[in-house]
C-alpha cells in the first residue's frame, strides 16, 4: 500500500499533471501522471534519484531558453 506524503496538480494545455510523492515498504518515490483524454502514463522516480532528476530537467529548461519561439 502507497502512503502519499505530497500532490501538486498542473494544468499544461490539454495535459493534466500530477506529482505525487510517496511512500510503500521498498522506500519513497515521485511518481508523475500524464493525463489526457482519458489516457494515463506514469513514471515513477526513486527518491535516490530525485536531486538528478531535478538537475537533468533544469539542463533541459535552461537549453529551452535559447532556442527561438516555435511558430
């Protein structure tokens, strides 16, 4: 059974996300939901990875910047 400890929900477009962080007997972990029209995929992080995951997703934000606007 999964204990959930924190939920943040984001709308982006037609795509509706949610992040939980939780815990089971194995440990803790994020798990991030896509959902949209009706459809649902998961991934799911160990929380011993989190602080990459983070780093990985800002080189991603930061590379966003410098690109030109999409058209």
């Amino acid at each position: 059974m999964d204990t959930r400890l924190q939920s943040h929900s984001i709308m982006v477009e037609r795509k509706h996300l949610t992040f939980d962080l939780k815990e089971n007997s194995r440990g803790r972990f994020l798990r991030i939901i896509e959902e949209v029209s009706g459809r649902r995929n998961a991934i799911i992080i160990p929380l011993t990875g989190i602080d990459d995951f983070r780093d990985v997703l800002n080189e991603v934000i930061k590379f966003s910047k410098t690109l030109s606007p999409e058209v």
